[in-house]
C-alpha cells in the first residue's frame, strides 16, 4: 500500500504535552467495525470487558536514555548528546547521536552531569546511517544499567521534546505502574493509563492480568522513508514470553475470554510469538514484525491503544487490526472531537475486524 493513504491532519494542539491528571481519567474510544463509535473513559473498562478476560501488558521499564557528555580525541574536546534505542549486549548499546558528524570510531566519551571523576565512560565502536552509533561503555550488566538512570534523562517522544523539556514529573509520568524490567528507551503508552485500583478492580471481576515483555526501541519514532509499505525495512525489538504465561493465556481463551493486549507492543510480541504455528507460543528474541492491512491474526481479540502519528507503522497496525475506513472514520470522530493524541494522549479500545478472506 501507498504510505501516503495513511495520512491525516492533525491540529497542534491536540498533541498532548502531560498525560491527564489522574491517569486513569483519560478518555477512551471504543472502535468496532459496522457499529457506533462510543466515547467512554478508562474506567468504563470495568463495564467494557468481561469476567474471563485476560489484559496482556508489557512490563518493560523505561531507562533515562538520554545521555549528554563530551567526546574526547586527543587534546581536543566536543559537547555530544546520544538517545540510546537498543541494547547489543551487556556492555554495548547502539544510539542515535546529535551532532553525529563530531563522531568517529573509537572516540572516547565522558557521559553524564557530574565532573569527568564522576562520569560514564564509553567509546564509539561503531557508526551507521542516520545518526546511528554503536557505543562499547566500560560498565556491563545491572552495573551499566543503574549508572544509565543516574546520569540519564527521561527520553519523552520528539513531538514532546520539541516542545518542551523534561521535567522532574516525567520520571513516573512516564513509566508504567507495573514497568518491571529494564530495557526500554520508549513507553509502552498505552499502559500509562492504569492504576493499581483499576488493575485491582479489575481483577476483581475475574479479570486476568499477564506480563509479557519488549523493550520498546526508539526506532518506534523513526518516520518512514518511502513511498510503498512494502519497501520498508522495520526496526527489531527483543521481547520475551515464557511457557507458563503462554498456558495461562490459552486456558483463558479457551475458556470463552478474549486476549486483551494493552498496547501495540503486547500485540507485536503475541502474533510475533504466533506466526510460526498459527497459535501462542514461547517466544524469546527480536522481533522485526511489520503488520499492515491483510495480516492475519492468530491471538489478540481486542487491542488498548493510544491515537499514532499520522503515515507511522502503528497506524498502519491499528488499521490492519480494526479495518482501515473504520481507523480512518474513528480518527476524524477522534480529532473533531478534541481527543488527546499521542504517548500522553486519551486512548482507544479496538475490536478485531474479520479477515478479508473470512468475510461471508
């Protein structure tokens, strides 16, 4: 399909700058093909989903992966930014650098707040296209991890960045009440909207919660760069879904309840973790999975998602997965409406339209 048949208009002012206060408060969208669109609220997912339902969340945690330092080559010295956006191994991350043309293999790097005593030593051991580097830092493991969340910022979305800059607030703003594994350099933002009493209410009412896990790269902000979708080369994420969560999963839908994913990466990492037998299973490494108009999907019955930018991957994911007139129809109720858009924005609850070959 054409890149541009995924465009919108999108008024400034409805890209939203903080989430809404509480967070469970925001508004939410229910989308189903060939019936009314209904404008409800979080919690009205007390009366929107089922007993025997499972939500499926994604419980990576955000790192403050914005590091600012100097670069070092000799005797000669240059202020450097970078936003880490995927972890190569315990020592090595691969980053998009701001200005990347001050950069060359092996440059030495001081990152962080404080004095060189105090800073995160790394070296450049790598460099791609578009501002991509590979940085090898001296620090691994948990060791490197917790030294990222204390020299680094909250990395918010550019279309939050540029209009703004972090503040104090964004350390809870933007993470998840469940983020448990470090990992991430972007939210999963659909999650944002949950509290622990709505979780608890939900649970309540026999309302399944699985935690799976992808670190969410910041390649999920990366605009495309072509015309057809099937040009596109896609960003790859590593995620993890273990057997035991896999069983519980398949007891629930077989019982008669419906796969909720909360976000668009719980349902990337599911149909990833369900495209080589037709049916969930274990799962663990990157995925690259690019889902547009005509995917077939195996597991996610309904799909909790924030409002996307236009001509991006995931709009074109959420109009493969509810029918693109209805995505199309849903996004102009949704902007003539004054819904929030984006990673701090009011969020939508999207019902899985048939496959076209399934259509009578």
């Amino acid at each position: 399909m054409r890149v541009s048949d995924f465009d919108f208009d999108l008024p400034e002012n409805l890209i939203a700058l903080h989430p809404a206060e509480p967070r469970d408060s925001a508004r939410l969208l229910v989308v189903e093909e060939g019936k009314p669109l209904l404008d409800r609220h979080i919690p009205d997912l007390k009366q929107l989903l089922r007993p025997g339902d499972v939500l499926v969340v994604n419980d990576t945690r955000v790192l403050p992966a914005e590091l600012k330092g100097t670069r070092i080559r000799g005797e000669n010295r240059a202020g450097v930014s970078f936003n880490l956006h995927k972890r190569v191994d315990a020592h090595t991350w691969r980053a998009f650098a701001r200005p990347a043309k001050k950069l060359a293999l092996l440059d030495e790097l001081e990152l962080g707040n404080g004095g060189a005593a105090d800073a995160l030593l790394a070296r450049v051991s790598g460099r791609g296209e578009s501002g991509e580097v590979t940085l090898e830092f001296e620090l691994g493991g948990a060791a490197l991890d917790e030294a990222i969340k204390s020299h680094g910022a909250m990395p918010l979305p550019p279309y939050i960045g540029a209009k703004r800059g972090v503040e104090e607030r964004d350390k809870v703003d933007y993470q998840t009440v469940y983020a448990a594994e470090d990992g991430a350099v972007a939210a999963p933002t659909a999650g944002l909207h949950f509290t622990e009493s709505l979780l608890q209410q939900l649970a309540e009412m026999d309302v399944a919660m699985e935690r799976v896990t992808l670190h969410v790269g910041a390649g999920t902000f990366l605009p495309m760069k072509v015309d057809d979708t099937d040009d596109h080369v896609m960003h790859s994420e590593w995620g993890e879904i273990d057997q035991a969560t896999v069983e519980r999963i398949k007891a629930r839908r077989d019982a008669g309840g419906r796969v909720v994913a909360v976000g668009t990466t719980s349902l990337r990492l599911l149909e990833t973790a369900s495209l080589a037998t037709g049916e969930l299973m274990p799962f663990v490494g990157d995925t690259d999975i690019f889902i547009t108009p005509g995917f077939r999907f195996r597991t996610v019955d309904l799909l909790m998602t924030n409002f996307h930018l236009p001509k991006s991957t995931l709009f074109m994911l959420v109009s493969a997965f509810a029918g693109f007139d209805t995505m199309k129809a849903a996004y102009g109720h949704a902007i003539a409406d004054g819904y929030r858009f984006y990673s701090y924005g009011d969020s939508s609850l999207l019902h899985r339209a048939p496959h076209p070959r399934d259509r009578a």
